[in-house]
C-alpha cells in the first residue's frame, strides 16, 4: 500500500526547492581515445591516451611503460590535450 502525501506538503516542498540546485551534466574536456599530455604529477611531461572520466575530479588514462600498456586513475587537472 502507498502512502498518500497530503498536497500542502507537496507544495510547501515546492516552495523550497532551489531552481539552480537540479543535476547538471559536467562535459568532459576530453574523448575517449584523444591523445593527452601530463602538465603535472609523477608523469609530467609524458603522453598518454585518455579513457574514461572516474568520477568528479578523477580519470583513467592509458600509458605505455616499460613496454606495457597500463591504465591510470589520476587528477583529471594534470591532463592537457597533446601537442602532437
């Protein structure tokens, strides 16, 4: 059974709500598969390949080391767009 909710309760939440609170969809400054620069952190001045985002501030980017392919959750703020 559904609890009913009385309309003045309704409307006295409406009344509350604040209009620029709604969910807003960041867009992400890369694609997947565009080629990045690390400006900072532990791998600064080398290129990789961006993945995905990882939540808000976060991203996984595919870096070749040693000879392998290795996918890294790092500060989405140490990527640039390469300079190729």
């Amino acid at each position: 059974m559904l609890a009913r909710i009385p309309e003045t309760v309704v409307e006295a939440l409406r009344q509350r709500e604040d209009p620029g609170a709604g969910i807003c969809a960041r867009v992400s400054p890369f694609r997947h598969g565009e080629a990045v620069e690390f400006r900072a952190g532990p791998f600064a001045g080398l290129n990789g390949v961006f993945d995905m985002e990882a939540g808000e501030e976060r991203a996984f980017v595919l870096l070749e080391w040693l000879g392998k392919v290795n996918r890294l959750k790092v500060n989405r703020d140490w990527l640039v767009p390469a300079a190729y």
